[in-house]
C-alpha cells in the first residue's frame, strides 16, 4: 500500500486515484460595477448609462463578468436611450416655442 492520498476518486467506481493532481478549485469570479454605473449613470448623464451598459453586456456575453447583473445593465441602457431621447425632444421643443414666439410679434417690439 502507499503512503500517498488520493488525488480524487472514480466518479464511476468511487475507487481511490492516486499520482494524479488534484483539480484546482473554481473560485467564483467577483461581481462587476459595471451593471451598477450603468443605471445610475443613467440617470444623471445618459451616455454613461448607454456607453456603459454596452461595455458589461458585451462583457458578460464573453464570460469575462458574472452574468448575475445582467437587467441592470439592460435597465442602465434603456434608460440611458430614454433619457437621451427626451433630452433631443425637449430640446427640439424649447427652439420651436421660442421660435414662434419671437416670429409671431410676441417679442420685443423694435
């Protein structure tokens, strides 16, 4: 008998193995910020919600980041998308008022 232990066991046999290594143990890959800076970014400059909630959905579809965050990022970019469209409508309507304001004699008067 040998004075070595078993590196593993026969998962058909359960027989002892032994002069094999044994398997390194998967640690678990940490959580990414990511998925969290997309959605609050989101609300205060909605290209980093875009911007980044594309770079940690890309990311996790690569198995670099967990994929356990994964609506937040989607919820970070849409809002991102939201935010940034209302942001061109309100714009396109703040020029057009005043615009027509100013073109229709409600203005100053020179």
């Amino acid at each position: 008998m040998s004075n070595q232990q078993p590196s593993g066991y026969d998962p058909q046999t359960g027989a002892p193995i032994y002069g094999q290594p044994a398997q390194p143990q998967a640690w678990p890959k940490p959580e990414s910020q990511l998925p969290l800076i997309a959605l609050i970014g989101a609300f205060f400059v909605p290209l980093v919600g875009i911007i980044v909630g594309h770079i940690a959905l890309g990311q996790m579809r690569r198995g670099q980041i967990p994929s356990s965050n994964q609506g937040m990022a989607m919820a970070g970019m849409i809002l991102g998308y939201v935010f940034s469209a209302l942001t061109v409508i309100f714009i396109v309507a703040y020029i057009a008022i005043f615009a027509e304001a100013f073109s229709s004699g409600y203005g100053y008067d020179y």
